[in-house]
C-alpha cells in the first residue's frame, strides 16, 4: 500500500483547522494543522506536503502569500483557497498565482471532500507522469486550441463570431475527476455570473465537482450531446464536449480575470 497523501490545513482560527481536518477523517489522508502561513513553511520544510488548504484572509502574512512562498519553493503542491469573499477576482487572482482551486465559504464536508478528492489525484496523476517521463521519455501534453480563455485545470470560454460565448471544462479537470457519470447541467435563459458553478459532475465514487463559470453571461443553449451522453464530454472536451454557449454580459472585464 501506497503513502497516504498528506494535506496541511492552515487557518488562524483553531476550531476551523479541527472542522476541516474532522471532514476529511473518513478518507485515507494524513492531515497535520497550522494556525498561521509562517507556521505552515515551517512545516512544509519538513514534510513535503501534496495538497495544502488555507484560509485567503489571515493575519500576518495571507493566503495568497503563503501560496507564492509554496509555489517558489515547490510547484507540484496543490493549493486550496479557502474564502469568504467569493468574488472572482480575489478567487482568479489566486489560481493565476498557481492555486489549484478555491472554495467559498460557507461549503459543505461534501464539498471539501470532493475537491480535496480531485487535489490529491491531479497530484497523483503528476507525480506518475513525471516518473513516467523520466523512465521513458515525456509523452506529448494535450495542447487547447488557440484562442482560449481559462480558470486554469477548470474551465474554458472562447467568444465565437457573432459575440456569443462557448463554454467548456479543462482536460486536466476531466482526467483528475476519473470517470464521470451523472452531470447537472443549468437551464436555458438562467443567468451565471462568473466564478459561480455552471456544472457539477458526479464521479464514480459519489463526488461531486463544481466546474466554475468563465464568463458572466445568459445561458442560451445548452450542449444536448454530453446531455445525453456524458463520456464525449470527456472524450472531447474542446470539440464536441463543449457544455453550453451564453450572451455575454460583461466580457472584456471578465476576459482579464482569465488565463490564456
């Protein structure tokens, strides 16, 4: 049997570090708690960590600080932003610092299980390909199209001719979720505004994954094919498997949230 994975929980508030960690408990992580981001690179200099879940705001240095000390020292680590300020642009900001991806307060056990889940495979998964790659040569990456907009490892837009927005999910997001089998999709005419889910998508093992909306904007249509047949979503995801196209209701603003 393999390590388990080890995830840090950093907040400034004790009863917040034990709720997380006592939501975590049913799976096989090893979980360890700092009450502040200097105490985490403290012990991230001791145990290197796959996946550490902060608060964004703290006192003394902040979560967003505490993510660019982890990325300088150590890319592979996954990070998660804990906030009460769901905006988008204190959420996108982090994920273009190098977040893996954020949760907005308040969530559910669930929640947290299910993206500490993802986390932890997409860590997973790296560490494969890069033993892989060492014994016999990196293999070629998937490349996105040209012209694409992302909330990186989550979701795409890309604007078409006629000023309507195409939304998708990011391959990396399909291949750590593993096998996808039910999609809740949102309804024609409804509104998303970006940072918001505009689609969850329940795997194999019960979890259930927000993909974050890109860009704000009227949902027009919705893709009938991953409707009815889930596994072109993950099977194409930036042809065929695109998941709904929208008007857009503020799109140059939205645009320099993103990544390209």
């Amino acid at each position: 049997m393999g390590e388990k994975p080890r995830i840090l929980v950093v907040d400034d508030e004790l009863p917040v570090c034990k709720s997380i960690s006592s939501a975590l408990a049913p799976d096989a992580y090893a979980v360890d708690m700092a009450l502040s981001a200097e105490e985490a690179l403290k012990k991230e200099e001791d145990s290197e960590y796959d996946v550490v879940i902060t608060d964004l705001m703290m006192p003394g240095l902040s979560g967003l600080d505490l993510l660019k000390a982890l990325k300088d020292k150590r890319q592979g680590v996954r990070v998660i932003m804990v906030t009460g300020y769901p905006s988008i642009e204190s959420a996108v900001q982090s994920i273009k610092f190098g977040a893996f991806d954020y949760i907005p307060k308040p969530f559910t056990p669930n929640d947290l299980r299910s993206l500490v889940a993802r986390a932890v495979e997409s860590r997973r998964l790296q560490k494969e390909q890069e033993a892989t790659a060492a014994l016999r040569g990196a293999e070629k990456p998937i490349v996105p199209p040209a012209g694409l907009y992302f909330i990186p490892e989550n979701s795409w837009a890309v604007a078409d001719n006629d000023g309507n927005v195409r939304i998708g999910v990011h391959h990396a997001f399909l291949r750590a979720i593993g096998k996808a089998v039910y999609l809740e999709l949102p309804k024609e005419g409804d509104m998303r505004y970006q940072g918001e889910a505009c689609l969850r998508i329940t795997d194999a093992a019960g979890h259930v994954h927000k993909v974050w909306t890109p860009v704000s904007g009227k949902i027009l249509v919705l893709n009938d094919t991953i409707a009815k047949n889930n596994s072109v979503l993950q099977g194409d995801p930036y042809g065929k498997g695109w998941v709904l196209l929208a008007k857009p209701s503020n799109l140059d603003s939205d645009l320099k949230n993103l990544a390209q």
